[in-house]
C-alpha cells in the first residue's frame, strides 16, 4: 500500500482532475496490470492497463512533474506496450482528454491513430470533457524483443 499512496501521491501532482484513490485500489482488486518506474529510490511515474479478448486497454499513464520532459513517459509506453504485448493482446485502445495535447502526440508518434471520439467522457470539475479514442494494432510478441 506504499507505493499505491505514492501513485496516488503523483497522481494528485500531475492531474487537474486526478483519479481518486478507490479507482487505484478498484484497479488492484481487479488485477488489472499497474507498473512503476523507479529512478533511484525514486517513484517516477505509473502505467496501468487492462485485458481482456485480445484487447488491451490503457487506462493512466503518468510521469511525476519532476520528471517530465525527459523521455520517461515514452520508456513507460513502450514498457506498458511490450508486456501487453506479452499476454497476447492483437491491439491497444485508450483515451486520452482532447486539452492533453502531449499525450495525444506521445501515443500518435508511437503508432495509435485516432479512431473516434466520446463526447463529455471526462470529468473536468462542474464540466465535461470529450475523450480522443486512440488505437494501436499489435504485431506478435516476438516482433517486441
């Protein structure tokens, strides 16, 4: 439970509407996957994903603001996508705010490509805000290694 208060910990950092720390500890009891990058004795950022027929999906990435700008949230994408690799999913989906303009261009340059929209999926405070549906297709895990 540590690291799940230091999660949530650079979560509250990173995020102007975070997730709470019931959505986390939901996402343990469900096993979904959640991977940390440690730097040094350093919590530097978090992944977590979820699988299920073939499918993965994304559901938070997350670098600490003392972090950022470094490559680390790319390290992580790229480990998150190689283990989902791993459990034999054929492709990723996520989504991601409309006004998170970076990480939409973290995940395009990687190869997800926009395949919709989801009106109001957010929460932004009193508002809504729409989500950009992205997907990934995977190539087998050994095409990873």
């Amino acid at each position: 439970m540590e690291d799940l208060d230091r999660i949530y910990e650079i979560e509250l950092l990173a995020y102007p509407f975070p997730w709470t720390r019931g959505i986390f500890e939901d996402c343990l009891n469900a096993a979904y996957a959640m991977f940390g990058l440690q730097i040094g004795n350093d919590l530097a950022g978090y992944t977590v994903f979820n699988w299920a027929a073939g499918e993965a999906h994304l559901l938070n990435l997350c670098v600490h603001p003392d972090w950022q700008h470094r490559g680390y949230g790319s390290l992580l994408l790229e480990y998150a996508i190689n283990q989902m690799a791993r459990l034999d999913n054929k492709a990723i989906l996520l989504e991601v705010r409309t006004s998170n303009t970076r990480a939409a261009k973290l995940y395009t340059n990687r190869g997800f490509r926009i395949i919709g929209h989801r009106p109001g999926y957010y929460q932004a405070g009193d508002q809504r805000e729409d989500a950009i549906v992205m997907r990934m297709e995977l190539g087998s895990a050994a095409d990873l290694s």
